[in-house]
C-alpha cells in the first residue's frame, strides 16, 4: 500500500478489503458469463467460459466502498452517494431503481435520502444490492463484527432502506468479518501451517466452537484447493422485484450438472482467540445470526443452517431462493450457505454458487467476496487474469 498511508493499521484494513474485493470482482466477472447462453456448456461442465471477464454493478459499488473507507475510514453515506453517483456507469446492468436515482444524484443534484426513500411507496428498496457490495467492507471491520454490522447497515441505506435488505447487508458484512478474522487467527498463530489449516472445505471436521473476533489481519497466499461439484440447478421461481434487475430468462440453472458435493461441514470450532481450528460452517452463520435483527433473512439463514448438511445445490436453491427475484431475503441466505460449505475453497464456493442460477452475478459477488475475506482462499489466478483489473479511478484513491 502506499506510504502515504501511515497508521499500518489502515494498511492491513485496505489490503483485507482488497482481497474481499478481488474475490467480489471476480464471481461477479465470472457469474455474468452465464447470462450468455453460449457460455451455458461450460457452467455445466465447470469450464471456464473464453475471454475477458467485465465485472458488473456489484464491483462498481463495492469498489467505491473501498474507496470511501480508505478515505474515512466509516461507510460515510454522503461520501458514498456521492461515489455511487459520480462512477455510476449506466452499462453495468445496475437495476432501474438504482440507475434512476443514481442518475438523478448525479444529472440533478438528487438527495439521495429522499430518493431512497422514496422508492417503492415509501419502503425502500430490498433488492440485493446493499448485500452484493459489502463483504469488503466486512473485511475491512473484521476486528469488529460488530462495527462491520452496524457500518453495513448504514451503507445500505443509501440506495437500500427496507429492513430486509439492511438485515442482509449486515449478515454479509458480518460473515466477511468473521471469515477474515478467522484467517488472520490462524495465520498469526501457526504460520507456518497456515495454509493447511484451511478450512473445513469438505468432510471431516475437527470440533470447534465460537468464532471470535480478532486484531488486525494477514492476507497470506495458499493454494487452492481442488473443484468441487454441485447438484443440479433450482427449479424457477418468482419474478424480480425490488431494485434489482429482473433475471435474464433461460439460465444457467436451468439444467442439471453432474456434479455433486461432499458432505457439508458441520460441528463447533475449538477454543478461543489463537486456535488454529477452522471456522466451521455452522459456527460461521450462529455467529452472523447474532448481528441480523428479526427478518426474512434472519429466517433464511436458520433455515440455510438447517440445510448445511444437503449436497445439492438444486434442492437448497429451491428452499431459499437464489437471487431470481433480485430481493435481499432470496439471495442472502443461499449465498452464506454456500460461502459457509466452502470456506477456503474459492473455486468450489463459486462454482456451486453459480451452478444454481439465479442472479448469477450477485451471488458469485457475494460469496466471492466472502470466501476471500481469508486471505488464503484467492481467487486461482488463472480466474484473476481473466477478469478485469479494478477500475483506475479505485488505484488512484488509494495511492
Ligand atoms: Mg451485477
């Protein structure tokens, strides 16, 4: 990072976050591909689909949120209208709502307070776009869940108020926090083992118990681990709503893959703070259920623990919903499960992720930017250079 950053403190949070958002941009780059039916065959067959990956909206917010923190170190909801109006690209498949607005904030000098208000006779939006940008954030709080929660919320209701897609945004947020501080645990108490004493990807699990939150972090590199299938995509459902963007028809989803996943983690993580155990999947979501108020998504992600045992993707899509109708309660709760089944396991966590359509691009984002927040689950390079660098105007903040 730069040196004109001088509290290292700073310099640890901003280059957390970039990793969350790396693993953010690319399940977003990657997830979009499977708009186009071309590319459909290599969902199936876990291929990567041929050229550049663009990110989308997802990225482009998320990445002002980045940059607003750097600049403030808090999710200031002026500096981030401001930043969502001033970047806003009106062809990176924003949804109406939000591409009015943005418009309006930045052609008419719109308050956003009043504009976000205001969508949906007065409830807000609950689409999943606070939810699709925030993991970085999380990241970059992972010392204090807490905080990453309550900063979530706040980041959301600049374009999102309804209680459902605040819930979500703070579940995300509180999920990358935890994710974070787990791997900065276990990488400043075992270093040298770090890397093996990655997750819990699959199978046997050791016992465990309440994850923590930790000081600092440490973004160290692993190596990934190997893909893992998922069962066969979720029957269709609903029709979007909220200011997400309504689902392309046909997708990828809509096929079954011949894949299939090991059984999922379960069990209590060891210990306190300083154990090299690994965060186990149903510990993740009790502890981000602690920092999600009474709700939909509170009620997705019981039922997501409930389904943390099920193999198929398909089946589980089906139950919580997989983002197709664009709220915040029909995406959330799958994308935790399946971060929560596939921690340390970037390829594994995405490809089952987008192995269920649905709003494919959202919910790679999300658990890409999840699963990333630990350091050691990267992106596999190969994915990284396919997908587009982070745009300029991000580097140039953080310089
Ligand atoms: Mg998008």
């Amino acid at each position: 990072m730069s040196d004109r950053i001088p509290d290292p403190v700073a310099a640890e949070r901003i280059s957390r976050a970039l990793a969350s958002l790396r693993g953010l941009a690319v399940g977003d780059a990657l997830g979009s591909q499977f708009f186009i039916p071309d590319n459909l065959p290599f969902l199936r067959r876990r291929e990567l689909p041929p050229g550049r990956w663009q990110w989308t909206d997802d990225t482009e917010m998320a990445a002002s949120l980045v940059a607003v923190l750097a600049r403030h170190g808090s999710a200031d909801q002026d500096a981030l209208a401001a930043s969502f109006a001033t970047h806003h690209d009106f062809d990176r498949g924003y949804g109406p709502a939000v591409n009015r607005m943005l418009r309006l904030i930045r052609q008419e000098g719109g308050d956003w307070r009043e504009l976000a208000s205001s969508l949906f006779d007065g409830q807000g939006s609950w689409g999943n776009g606070g939810a699709m940008r925030v993991a970085p954030l999380g990241a970059w709080f992972a010392d204090d869940p807490d905080r990453a929660a309550d900063e979530a919320a706040r980041s959301a209701e600049v374009t999102h108020r309804h209680p459902e897609a605040v819930a979500g945004t703070r579940a995300v947020a509180a999920a990358a926090a935890l994710v974070a501080a787990d791997a900065h645990d276990r990488s400043a108490t075992a270093a040298p083992a770090a890397s093996s004493a990655l997750r819990p990807v699959h199978g046997d699990e050791p016992p465990a118990s309440a994850s923590r939150p930790v000081q600092g972090e440490g973004l160290s590199t692993s190596v990934p681990r190997p893909v893992q299938g998922e069962g066969p995509g979720p029957t269709a459902e609903g029709q979007a709503q909220g200011a997400g963007r309504t689902p392309a028809e046909g997708r990828a989803s809509d096929e079954p893959t011949a894949h299939q996943d090991p059984p999922a983690t379960r069990g209590q993580r060891a210990t306190g703070a300083g154990s090299t155990a690994p965060l186990m999947a149903e510990t993740l979501l009790l502890e981000v259920l602690k920092h999600v108020p009474r709700s939909a998504v509170h009620a997705g992600l019981r039922r997501a623990i409930d389904l943390l045992d099920y193999s198929d993707v398909g089946t589980v899509a089906a139950v919580l919903g997989c983002g197709r109708r664009t709220s915040t309660q029909d995406t959330v709760p799958f994308t935790l499960w399946a971060a929560a089944r596939h921690l340390g396991d970037f390829r594994a966590a995405v490809w089952t992720t987008a192995g269920a359509g649905g709003d494919v691009d959202t919910t790679c984002a999300i658990v890409g930017g999840v699963v990333a927040a630990g350091g050691p689950a990267a992106p596999p390079e190969e994915w990284d250079a396919r997908t587009e660098g982070f745009p300029p105007w991000l580097v140039e903040n953080l310089e």
